[in-house]
C-alpha cells in the first residue's frame, strides 16, 4: 500500500497525504489535484477505488423538491433529454412530504456512483441552510449544479431565472392596465428567489406607482405557500386590503388566486386580475387562460446540463451565476382595472 501511495504522489506530483485522501473521499483537495490523482491511477494501471470508478459509468443525479408542481416535471423533462443526447443515463430522485431529505437523495446518488448530481430548488437556496453540505459534497470528488437558488458559500455554477425582472414585467403590465393597488403573493422569505422577487416587485411597485418601499412590503406582500391553497390565502389577504390585481410566484399559486377572487364574488379579469409565474404545461388552457412570467425552462435545463458536463469533463466553471431572462404571456386573467375601465 505504502509502495503504491508514493508511486501515484510521485506521478501526479503530489504529497502521499494527499493521495491518501482523494482515496478516501476525504475533504480539503482542490479539484484539479483531485483529478491530477485520479489521472495517477489510470496512466500506472490502478484500479480506482469503487466509488470513484463508478463515476464514469455515465449516471447523472437529479434533485427535485416535488413533482405536483408541473414546473419540476417540465425541468426534469429538459434535463433528462440533454443527458440522454450526451450520452447519459438521468436518475430522478424526488423529495415527498415525510420522505427522504435532499442530504439522504444525495448519499443514495453518491453511493450509486453518478458521474454528477444536478439540484432544482434545493438548499442551496434557503438562506438558513448549512452550505457545509455542497463543500463536503465537493471534497468526494462529485460535480454539481445548482439551479434556482444561490449562495456566495458554496463554489458551484447556478443556474438561475431573473426573478428581479420577472416582477417587473408583471408590475409593469398591471400598471399599464390602469391597476394602483397590486399585491405579490408568494412563498416563505427565507428563500433566495422569494427575497429577489420581492426586491424587483418593491422597486418597480415604487417607480411606477410611487409609493413607498415600506409601505409596499407591510401591504402588498403576502406570504404563503407555493400551493393552491397557499395561493388561495394569499389572495384573500390581498383581496380584504383592496387590492385589484395580484402578481403570484408560481402558476400553482396564480390558480389559488382565482379560486380566492370567484370565491369572494369576483370575476377574473373583469374584477380582479392574476398574473402567475412560470408558464407551467397546460396553464394556457385554465379558465381564463393565465397571464403569467414564463420561465426559460428550455434554456436553464440545458445550461444545466452543458455546465455538469463540463464539470465532470475537468473543467470546471467558475463560481458564478447564469441568469435567464424571463418572458411575460398576456392571455386572460388580466384587464383593465375596474375603476379605470368606467372612466374609459
């Protein structure tokens, strides 16, 4: 064993420790000396240890938080067919209710030997998660991706929607449409795309209607949950504080919304418009058909996976953000506010 450490130190060029340690998963090797190492072992004719050797067997991870929302479906679907055209086999693993958490999915892939492992809406972006993880994560050798979400802790690529400009093409188009009270529904704060909607949300809501920012967040944000029924309460908050329109964070919770208003009496559009967030399957088929933020879910999925790949490839991206510009839909759910529409 000792003769074959320095045997590999002396051909990648590195200390026999630090053989020791890629070995055995340990943490504290940077990347490319991990891959210097590695290289070690295939040109003297190692065999890498099982964990490692699996690596090239062409599976690739993906983590979801859940598949009700047809948004994840939609991104699993994009990603699984841009691994398969590479030649790639796409393991999805699904957080449920009470089920398995993202840290065991994780072991469950690593143990299985994926080439690499890509995270939607993972922990990377709640802002009270320990970032400790993807570190570790790192230190076996696992390329990753990280898509919705970011975190200056954690050295990774993200893949990521312009949530700041996705509110302002909602607001805008409100505001366009004669609407001076617009509430934003949408999940909890902690959550690293709730806290950018919110910001472009409060700074277009303050150019165009000329309100202040305090009086923005503590009257026209609601929180929720990104369901139905988190869209539904939302709503009926927003509703009691006389608001016309509403700019909800996903599809899911857009369709809540219309529930809340029918519920109190109202039509949609003609009493209360909706605008909903992703442009999930079908939701251009609902009654009304929803005025929502399309999401670039075709770009985003294959940047994922053009990313991953490079990382696994051995060349690694620099730890950075790639952000995609979001794409209003007009349909139904939104017209001119009613006070505006009597005086025209």
């Amino acid at each position: 064993m000792t003769t074959r450490l320095a045997d590999i130190a002396a051909q990648a060029g590195v200390s026999e420790a630090t053989v020791s340690r890629v070995l055995n998963g340990k943490p504290g090797v940077a990347a490319t000396t991990r891959q210097s190492v590695l290289a070690a072992l295939d040109v003297l004719g190692y065999e890498r240890p099982v964990r490692l050797r699996q690596r090239s067997e062409g599976l690739v991870g993906l983590i979801t938080p859940e598949l009700e929302n047809p948004i994840f479906p939609a991104l699993a679907q994009v990603i699984g067919q841009a691994l398969t055209r590479q030649g790639y086999t796409p393991v999805l693993a699904t957080q449920t209710p009470g089920g398995s958490t993202e840290d065991e999915l994780t072991e469950m892939l690593v143990d299985r030997g994926v080439a690499g492992i890509i995270y939607v809406s993972g922990l990377h972006a709640d802002t009270t998660a320990d970032m400790q993880r993807y570190e570790r994560l790192r230190a076996q050798g696992v390329p990753f991706v990280l898509v919705d979400g970011f975190s200056s802790k954690v050295q990774a690529p993200f893949i990521s929607p312009d949530d700041r400009a996705a509110m302002s093409l909602a607001v805008t188009h409100l505001v366009s449409l004669g609407h001076t009270r617009i509430g934003l529904a949408l999940g909890p704060k902690r959550f690293v795309p709730v806290q950018r909607k919110i910001e472009g949300f409060v700074r277009t809501v303050q150019d165009q209607l000329e309100l202040s920012a305090e009086t923005v967040e503590t009257e026209l944000v609601q929180h929720s949950l990104y369901t139905l029924e988190g869209g539904q309460a939302a709503a009926t908050a927003l509703i009691e504080r006389d608001c016309t329109a509403v700019v909800c964070a996903s599809d899911m919770m857009a369709l809540g919304a219309i529930r809340a208003a029918r519920q109190r009496g109202l039509e949609v559009p003609k009493d209360f418009s909706v605008v909903g967030f992703d442009d999930s399957p079908l939701i251009a088929f609902t009654d009304p058909p929803l005025t929502t933020v399309r999401k670039p879910v075709p770009a985003m999925g294959q940047a994922a996976v053009r990313t991953l790949l490079e990382e696994i490839g051995g060349t690694p991206a620099p730890h950075s953000e790639f952000v995609f510009m979001p794409e209003l839909v007009v349909r139904g759910s939104t017209a001119s506010a009613p006070g505006e529409r009597n005086r025209t």
